[in-house]
C-alpha cells in the first residue's frame, strides 16, 4: 500500500523544540470573537467586577483559547509532512495559573514522539507534542498535549 | 451588550440551544460521584459558525471552511474542529461549576466527524472527587454526541472548588 511515511527524515523530528514563538497579547476583543463562536456568555470572560470574585481574579480567557491562537512556538512550527490532511486527534489542557486580559504568553514546543498506523483509508502519522505556555512573569500557566494526525493525500 | 448580541444571534439563527446559561452555585461537599452534570445541546450547527471559530480560535485550516478542498481531500464536507467541541465542553462544565469552581484540565480524544447541520449534545458524570494539594477537586468523564447517536468526542475533566 505504499511506503512507510516514518522516513529517517520524519523521525528526526522526534525531541526537536521550537519557541518562545511570537508572544500574544490578551486582549478582550480576541476573547469576545471566541465566545461568541461558541456562544459562551459566561461573565468570567468579560465582566471584571464578576471575575475578580472568581479564582481567575480579572477577566480571563476560555480554557481554549491559547490552542490554535499563538502564531508560533506549536506543533506547526514543523511541517513534518507535507501533501497531507492535518486533523486533531486528541486535546489536553491543563491550566496551572490564571490568564487574564493584559497578560503576554509565549509558547514553547517539544515533539514528544511520531509513530504511524495503517488505517482503511490509507496511512496516518500521529505527532505527539506538548506545549508549554508561560506569562510576561516566566510563569508556567498553561501545559497542552495534542495528537495531531496527518493523512498522506 | 455581549448578552443581547448573544440572544439576537440566537433568535437570529434559531439554534436549538439548551443549558447555556450558569447553573445554581454547586459546592464540592454536595457533589455525589455519579451525579450527571447539566448537560449542554448546539446545534443545528452553520458554517458561519464555524467561520467565526476560524477567527476567533486562530485556526485556519481550510477542511473547516473550505467546502472545494475538504471534498478533495477525501472528506464528505467540512468537519467541525475538535477543539470547538472541546470548547463546547468546557463551557457545560464552567456553567455547571459556577462562580467558585474553576477547570483545572480538560482532556479530548476525537472519535468521529461531524458536519454543519449537526446538533452536539454535550453530557458528563462525576466519577471521582478528592483534595490535592489543598485544592478540592472533581473529576468528570464526557461525551459528546450528535444527532445521528454518534458519539464523537470522549474525555475527562477536573474541576476545582475554593473553599
């Protein structure tokens, strides 16, 4: 059914680090197009004078937010396959420290691991990293784990 | 302001929607493992929903807007993202956990696709609860499912009380 897609060349991949990427700015307009995507009217992500009565302590951004919203320092800082369908295969966030309006963060990246799976449609390669998100104070607030998959076109 | 915009676009568009508002503060004494969490229905979902996902999530990429391209690609139209379901989740479990309680972790695993014109249901149950490091946690497992009985997101997540 073709070649194996863990080449030398993708598997060098594995343990490579990128970041700090381009630092994000928090900023309320950015968290009023999220929500209201999701339609989320949940006052934590706008009303200050509610939050600050929340462990969040000042308006704060969906737990999602950081995923897909820093431009650099992720998973796609490396383009480990090309001529392929990317999609997400699994998620995790784990929020240490709240991220408030005002707040810079920056991402770092490491490739955790790259293995392959021949499935019906064709062969998938699963990209394991995990992000390491930190504030304006080099405090870790945030830590994500994803399964990007890649299907070979 | 965010709140009228939120109900216009509701009437607007007509979406089923059910469970979206902050539920009565829940505290972790009372919490029962086992106990079902309010559960939250989307949908049916557009692809100007997705659109604003797009911008809003910083995530361009085109099987989710692109209806040309995912079709070339193999797919049968553009899919709705997994981390908008996520979100989707995270905002059941927010509703439900109130003013004091706050998501500590929120694991996804994407099992299946799902296309505008779908409608999400959103359900979770406590299965754990416990204090580390003098934070009192609930842990949560979820699915999310369409209208079709798939089920298309499976996971957990911890929630956190103060005291």
């Amino acid at each position: 059914m073709g070649d194996s897609l863990l080449t030398e060349e993708v598997k060098s991949y594995i343990g490579r680090e990128t970041g700090p990427g381009e630092p994000l700015v928090i900023e309320q307009g950015a968290i009023r197009k999220f929500i209201e995507a999701v339609e989320d009217e949940n006052p934590i992500f706008y009303d200050a004078e509610y939050a600050k009565e929340t462990w969040y302590g000042d308006v704060t951004i969906p737990p999602l937010f950081l995923l897909t919203n820093m431009k650099s320092g992720t998973a796609l800082d490396f383009d480990i396959l090309l001529k392929a369908r990317r999609t997400r295969g699994e998620d995790e966030v784990e929020i240490l420290e709240p991220v408030r309006v005002g707040d810079t963060i920056s991402a770092n990246t490491k490739i955790v691991d790259i293995y392959e799976k021949k499935g019906k449609s064709g062969s998938m390669m699963f990209i394991l990293s995990e992000t390491v998100y930190k504030n304006q104070f080099g405090r870790t607030v945030m830590i994500s784990r994803a399964n990007i998959i890649k299907h070979a076109v | 302001m965010l709140l009228s915009f939120a109900g216009f676009l509701s009437q607007a568009t007509d979406l089923l929607e059910r469970g979206g508002d902050i539920q009565k503060q829940i505290f972790f004494e009372g919490v029962e493992i086992g106990v079902s969490i309010s559960e939250l229905v989307v949908g049916p979902i557009t692809t100007e929903r997705l659109v604003r996902w797009a911008a809003g999530a910083g995530d361009f990429n085109p099987i989710h807007y692109d209806q040309e391209l995912a079709r070339k690609l193999g797919l049968p139209n553009v899919i709705v993202p997994g981390p908008f379901k996520s979100a989707l989740v995270c905002r059941m479990l927010l509703n439900w956990a109130g003013k004091k309680g706050r998501l500590k972790k929120l694991k996804s695993r994407y099992m299946g696709m799902d296309v505008p014109g779908d409608t999400l249901t959103c359900r979770g149950r406590v299965t754990d609860k416990y204090v580390d490091k003098e934070e009192k946690c609930v842990e949560c497992e979820y699915t999310v499912e369409n209208q079709r009985g798939e089920t298309t997101v499976k996971g957990m997540a911890v929630v956190c009380f103060d005291s």
